[in-house]
C-alpha cells in the first residue's frame, strides 16, 4: 500500500545521507556496537574529536540508514550478530562509506589489525539485510538470515529503477537546523513507526509475562483447592468424635469399627464408625478431633487464599485481553513478579594478565568472547561454577570442563537448537584446560556436552557434578589462541 511505498528512503535521500555520513564518519574508529532492536544495529564512531553514533535498520517495512541525534536503549545481552560484529570490527577503522551502482546498497569499509571487513546496509525493502564480509566478499554473518549465507560470495541485489517513491518526496530533506540535517529528517519521519515497533514489542513482552503469571497462578489455584478438598473430607468428623467420647466405655482397643447411634440425626439412624485397631479408643477418639480441627484450620486460612488466588487470575486475563485488544496499560500490574536484575551491559574490559587471577570487574564469572562471536562464561571458584551451571545457564548450552581434575565449568552460550561452531568449541575448550590443574601441562582432554546432560552430585561440595552423553577433546595452550581471547575478554 502507498503507507509502506512512503516509509522507503528515495536514492538521492540515500546519497544525500551517505553524503553526510561520509564527511563525518570518514577515518573514525568504530568504539562500541550495539543491537538495540532485533533489525538494528548502532555504530558509535569517534572521529575528529567527536562521538557520532551511525543507525542502521534492516526492518522490512523501515530499512534505513543515518546519524542518530538521541540515545536508545540497549538490550542487557547483546544478540548473536551483535557479538559476531563486535568480535570482527569493534575497534576498526572507518576507510569509506559509498552508495553502490547508486542503489539501495551502501557499503562501509573498515580495516582492523591489517584486515579488511565491509559492513553492508540492503536497504532494499522485504529483502533488507545487514551483512558483515570479508576482504574477498565472502559473507560472514547476516543480520537477517543467520548463518544459512556464511561462506558465500556476496551477490548484489538486482539494480532497479527508483519506483513508488511519490515523485514530490524525491531528494526533498528538511533543514532542522541540525548538524545533520539530512539524518534528522530521516530520524524524525520513522520516529513514529519506530515507537509503535517499540509499544507492539512492549505489548508481546507484557502478554508473555501476564500469560505466565496466570499459568503461575492458576497452578497455586489448584494447589489450594486441592488441599481444600482433602481437608473437607474430615468436615463431619467432629461429630465421630463426639459420638466415640459418648461410647469410650464400651469400646476395647483393637476394634476395626463400633456402631453406634447416631443422636445428631432426628432419626437417630445407626452409624459404623471405623477404627484404627493399633490405637487406644481414646486415641482413636482424639484422632478424629484432631482431623476435624485440621478442616476447620483449613477452611479458616485456605478459603480465603484460594478466593484472592481465583481474583487474581480473573484481574490478569482481564488484563491480558485489554492489551491484547490494544487498550491495556503497559505499566507493571501490582499481581506480576517483579522480573530479575539483568546484567550490565557495559562491562569494564579486565586489562591484567590473562591466568587463574584474571576475572572481569562487572559481575559474576570471567566472560570471553569466541572467534565466532559468541559469548563464552568461566566460573572463577566453586560458588561461581554452581552458580553457572545450576542457575545462570540454560539447558541447550554448551557446558565444558577438563577432565578428570579440579578446575573452572565453562559455558558458552546458545540459540536452541543450533550447534557449536567448531572454533568457539575449540576456545571454550581451550579456556576449560587454562583455568583447571592441567594448565601446567599446556595440554590434556577436555569433555563437553549440553548443559541439560549436567546435574548436581548430591551431599557432595558445591560445584561437583554428575554428566552425562559427554564428548571429548584434546587440546593444547596455542599462544595465538590465547592471545586472541585475551584480546576479547570482557
């Protein structure tokens, strides 16, 4: 429809954009890099004494490129591109920002350590992609498609006329009296779709968490009502009781039941009362006050619990459908958990000597990045290794340790149902023999499995554990190895 041909950027707003980032841009070194949405991703360049931070969106529907003039908020765990990208061009240098054959593509070209990557923005409508190359282009990490691409040389998508851009819009940029005229007039037009993208990932985030409050919930329900039903079953026992104490001098120890008459009834009916034969009367007698006393104790604080339960979850799928209609408040309900702390996400690089002493300053467990890109987590101490593999990681991750002698669990982290790339498996492994008693030797088999396939070894110190479906491999320290993880320690 003529709403989403109007969200794309014209070819002279491209140019005129690329222009602008060019002149800023141009010799800068990359500082950091961010994801801040799943389709983003931010370069935050210095150059010429200035911090500029570039926007590059490959959103389908909003596929753009341009200097951002306010801040956004970062996700507390970098995505897996996100990591990939940083592991390859955080610190580069920026050599040159072009629009290709004048079309939808532009292309960075940064160098880092003598080695040359492109950073390359489609923006290119349902088939926009950011995608990281090599000094061949050959594709190493794509934004959009994963790793389904990686190894391939990089095709240029087709060049194709400058169609359904109204004709009125064509290179048209409004002076805002910014630095960056051009990026604050792109910026200020998706503005708005930018923040429903964030309101609608607000919504699903708010829906997922009331769903799982109410499943929470509905299991506390059903808990209360069952040890409500178990207690009703003593409801008449104070009257068993009552009849028992009216026979007790007739009743001998060792009788299954006694009949008696029933005087509660009008009727006064007969009534079989059963007996444990192991027990005195009286105590058979007292039992029943006691099971009745357990009803009334139930009914007096269960009731009411299980009231305010079944409230409660008739006030959160109320507020699940109100969201889910688009009328719902997206602040936090009073019934929700409160969710956990997330990490940092700026943790302060550890600049010491990389051994059994090196640890990271922002939090729990040494942290490393591998050469694939993925983060790989070191406990430091036996409260830490418990810590890591029972609470921190999950069950598809990579779990490694050396074998057969005291040393740090290391975990790398990974998207369900992917497998290990064989250089991460070979760092992580290599920091499993650096950090345990084999270090010494430089060499020796490290076994690795799924974190699922680890469980704690019961009544024994902390961080002992029992695996199983383990692997193995054998390593040894390689000095570049090393020194490229050392490089990328966080």
């Amino acid at each position: 429809g003529e709403g989403r041909q109007s969200m794309a950027l014209a070819l002279p707003e491209i140019d005129a954009v690329v222009h602008e980032i060019a002149s800023n841009l141009t010799g800068g070194w990359v500082q950091k890099i961010h994801q801040p949405t799943q389709y983003a991703l931010i370069l935050v360049v210095r150059a010429a004494g200035q911090t500029f931070r570039l926007f590059l969106s490959a959103d389908p529907k909003a596929a753009r490129l341009h200097l951002l003039t306010e801040r956004l908020p970062n996700p507390s765990v970098p995505l897996p591109f996100c990591q990939y990208v940083r592991a390859r061009i955080q610190g580069g240098r920026v050599e040159q920002v072009e629009q290709i054959q004048g079309d939808r593509v532009v292309r960075i070209t940064l160098t880092v350590k003598q080695k040359t990557y492109s950073l390359v923005a489609a923006l290119t409508g349902r088939s926009a992609d950011l995608v990281l190359l090599d000094d061949r282009d050959r594709i190493l990490a794509s934004l959009r498609h994963g790793q389904e691409q990686c190894g391939q040389d990089y095709v240029l998508p087709p060049n194709r006329p400058d169609r359904n851009i109204p004709s009125e819009r064509t290179g048209s940029v409004e002076p805002l009296g910014s630095a960056f005229p051009v990026s604050a007039s792109i910026q200020r037009r998706y503005r708005e779709h930018d923040q429903e993208c964030a309101r609608q990932r607000l919504r699903q985030s708010r829906v997922a968490h009331i769903r799982k409050a109410i499943k929470k919930m509905s299991r506390r329900v059903q808990a209360l009502q069952s040890d409500l039903d178990k207690a009703g079953r003593f409801r008449g026992y104070a009257r068993y009781g009552e009849l028992l104490k009216a026979n007790l001098g007739r009743l001998v120890k060792g009788e299954e039941q006694v009949t008696v008459v029933d005087y509660f009834d009008p009727d006064l009916p007969e009534l079989n009362i059963p007996l444990d034969p192991a027990k005195h009367p009286k105590d058979n007698m007292q039992e029943y006050f006691r099971k009745h006393r357990k009803y009334l104790a139930a009914e007096r604080e269960i009731r009411p619990r299980l009231a305010q339960a079944e409230r409660d979850v008739k006030r959160l799928q109320q507020e699940q459908r109100s969201i889910e209609e688009g009328v719902g408040d997206l602040e936090t309900s009073p019934l929700l958990p409160k969710e956990a702390p997330k990490p940092s996400t700026h943790p302060r690089r550890d600049r010491k000597k990389m051994g059994p002493d090196a640890h990271t300053r922002s939090g729990p467990f040494r942290r490393f990045t591998s050469t694939d890109g993925l983060l790989i987590y070191v406990g430091r101490n036996a409260r830490e290794n418990e810590e890591l593999t029972h609470t921190f990681a999950h069950s598809d991750d990579l779990w490694l340790h050396a074998r057969g002698t005291p040393g740090s669990h290391v975990v790398v982290r990974l998207e369900k149902g992917t497998e290990p790339p064989h250089e991460t498996l070979r760092d992580a492994a290599t920091l499993a023999l650096l950090y345990s008693d084999l270090k010494k030797s430089g060499k020796g088999e490290v076994l690795y499995t799924r974190k699922k396939w680890v469980r704690k070894a019961k009544g024994k110190p902390p961080g002992t554990v029992i695996v199983t479906r383990e692997k193995s491999l054998y390593v040894s320290l390689d000095k570049t190895r090393l020194e490229g993880l050392k490089q990328r320690s966080q």
